[in-house]
C-alpha cells in the first residue's frame, strides 16, 4: 500500500488482527510514485471525497486500471468497464469483487490497461489540455474588455 494518512495505522493494525500483515507492504508516502505505479496492475481508490481523480489518471498514465468510488471527479476520469470501474461509496465488497474480475482475467486486464492509458493520452494529455485552458482564458479575457 503506498501512501500515508489518518488511516494507515488503523489498516496495519487490521492486516496484523487478519493474519495477512506478511503479505502486505506499507510503502507510506513514496516519492517518484510513477516508477512504482509502473509495477502494478490495479490501483484501488475507495475514497468518500474526491475533486478531481488525479491519483486515478496518473495510475491510468502508467497503464494501471483504478477501481474506484464513483465520486467527485472520478466518473469524469474512469470509463466504467472500459478503462476502470467505480461503485458506490463504501462498497468494500463491489470493489473486491471488480478487481478480482479484472485480475481473474488476464485478456481483460491487458485490454483495461492499454485502455487506461489511451484515455489518459487521448482526454487528459497536457498538450490537448493547456491549450483548452489558454483558449478559455484568452476568451475570457476578451470579454471582459
């Protein structure tokens, strides 16, 4: 598990009471996390709030399938069942169940990836994206004057 929070503590205590603490690794905060996302086939986001979903997209940038909360911006970055899927809030088992459809298959896993990946190059690119920033900041500059 990468990453660090208010939670981590509680998730290694759970992993120890389960029996499965071997089995798990607690990376905690992780710098250069495109190199270790590289390694990985699903990326599980079980998130209550989420604005836009960059965690997902730099996931999919890395071919990485995200199995995620449908909330905030999420929906906007997953394609569910094309590139990803998402479940309700809370939905420990939905989300188990999906990634262990994706790992379960690998024609499926392999298709979801390069999926991923192509919807983060096609929508979410920077050279597609900074120019539809410039062009609605330059709009709206003309308006105002």
């Amino acid at each position: 598990m990468m990453g660090d929070g208010p939670d981590r503590r509680a998730a290694e205590r759970l992993a120890w009471e389960k029996g499965i603490h071997c089995k798990i690794h607690f990376l905690g905060k992780q710098d250069n996390i495109h190199e270790k996302l590289a390694l990985t086939d699903l990326l599980l986001l079980p998130s209550e709030m989420e604005s836009f979903g960059l965690a997902a997209l730099e996931g999919m940038a890395c071919e990485v399938v995200p199995v995620a909360s449908g909330v905030g911006g999420l929906p906007e970055v997953i394609t569910d069942g094309v590139d990803g899927y998402y479940c309700k809030v809370g939905d420990v088992e939905g989300m188990a169940a999906k990634a262990i459809e994706v790992l379960g298959d690998d024609a499926k896993l392999e298709a979801m990836r390069k999926a991923a990946r192509r919807t983060a190059q096609d929508r979410f690119c920077t050279t597609r994206i900074i120019p539809k920033y410039e062009a609605l900041y330059r709009g709206l500059l003309e308006r105002k004057s």
